[in-house]
C-alpha cells in the first residue's frame, strides 16, 4: 500500500451525498476532501493533486433544466480541462446518480460524444428503494475483480438509459457495460444497464448508490439476518488501482 489516496468530492448547491461517499471513501481507505463549485471556480487547481475524482449525487442546482445539466455546464467551464488531464492520467474518477447524470451531459460517457442520455424512469416518478445488481465489466478499474453482486438503494426520478441499438450494441462490445440491475430493472433502463464506464475503464458513472451500504447494519433487513453485498468493494477497487 502507498497510504490514504486523495479523492476530491466535487459539490454543488443542492447535492446531498457528498457526506455519505466520504464516509465510504473513508472506510474503503482514501482521505476524501469536499470541494464546493465556489472553491472549484475561485481555484480550479485544487483537484490536480487527487488522485481519485467523485462527483456527488443529489440535486445539484435542484436539477432545474434538466438532472445534472447545470452542474455539467458550470464544472466543464472550470475545471473541464483537469478533469479530462485526469482522464488522459489514468486517475478514477466516478459519477453516483446526479454525478453520473453530469458525466452524460459532459459528454464524458461513454465517450466523447451524446451517444447515451438519462430519461425520467418508466412509472414516471421519483423511486427509492433498495436493488440488487450485477458487476460485469472486466475493463473498468471500479468493477473488474468484482464477484459478489452489490445491494443498494437507488433514488432517482430521471435514471432510464436511453440508446439507440448501435450504441448499446457498442458498449457491450467494449465492455463499457460495467453494471446490470438483476432480479428486477427499477426504472426501465435499456439492457438493464446500471452503471457505465469509458472507453479506458477509470470513469465509472451509475445511478444507484454504493455509498449508502458500506456497512452491513446499513441493509434495511440486517436486523433480519439480511446483508446482501456491500457497495464498499466498489471503493475498495478504485482505491486500490491507485495504490498499485
């Protein structure tokens, strides 16, 4: 082990799980630090020196035109340039729900192009609950030693994976597909695609939130002698591809 790697949690007005990833961050074995859009457009150098990129959900801007969008807007005019340096760098970098909505609208995922979008959910309204996916993809740093299925909630009213049949067909070849809903798809994604990676498997976006069971007692039914599968493995990965 090299130490505790830096991840720098990127914030904005209205996101509400920056606390909840550094908890997770924590236990996985990184130092995380929050970073508001203040700090982030007053200094935009302050990221060059983490080594791990995590862009929070929530409701960032209170997803007025759209989930993500103005987040996207305000970190591409910022700090666009680092984050893509991070990228070229190979340093992770992971987008959780609102955070992976901003990816898509950076154009970040699954690629530098608007090939993917994020729709309102099929039932057309907000869902909380807890599911069940699969890590599948052996490219991305996040999920690639991954063996036991991940238990989780989701809380979104815009998470749908939208693409066209090419584009799918695409992502499956490059094994970009790094996470699918199993035993029940919550809000009608295409393929049951939870969770995406880019074309050099460090960026990692997904709609449900890892961060929220990195502790058993955290399961809704662990009382019940429930657990399921940690998200903390997730975190775990990223922070050890840094440290090898």
């Amino acid at each position: 082990m090299k130490g505790s790697p830096i991840a720098a949690v990127l914030c904005a007005p209205g996101t509400n799980r920056d606390s909840d990833v550094s908890f997770a961050l924590t236990q996985a074995g990184a130092t995380p630090i929050s970073y508001l859009m203040s700090d982030l457009i007053s200094q935009p150098s302050r990221i060059d020196d983490a080594d791990i990129i995590v862009i929070a959900g929530g409701f960032s801007y209170a997803d007025a035109l759209g989930a993500g969008r103005l987040f996207a807007v305000e970190l591409e005019n910022s700090i666009g340039d680092r984050i893509g340096a991070a990228i070229a760098e190979r340093r992770p970098v992971i987008g959780i729900c609102n955070g992976f909505q901003t990816l898509v609208r950076m154009g970040i995922l699954p690629e530098n192009n608007r090939s993917v979008a994020l729709g309102h959910n099929d039932g057309g309204v907000f869902d909380c609950r807890w599911i069940e996916m699969e890590p599948v993809s052996k490219k991305c740093i996040w999920t690639r030693n991954l063996t036991e299925n991940i238990h989780c909630p989701i809380a979104h009213g815009e998470g749908r994976l939208t693409a066209g049949s090419s584009t799918v067909s695409a992502l499956v070849k490059n094994d970009q597909v790094a996470l699918r809903y199993v035993n029940g798809n919550p809000n009608g994604s295409v393929g049951d695609i939870a969770g995406i990676c880019d074309p050099t498997g460090v960026v990692l976006g997904l709609m449900p939130h890892p961060e929220n069971h990195v502790v058993a007692r955290q399961h809704p039914k662990f009382h019940r002698g429930e657990s399921g599968g940690l998200g903390l493995a997730l975190f775990q990965e990223g922070v050890r591809y840094v440290n090898n």
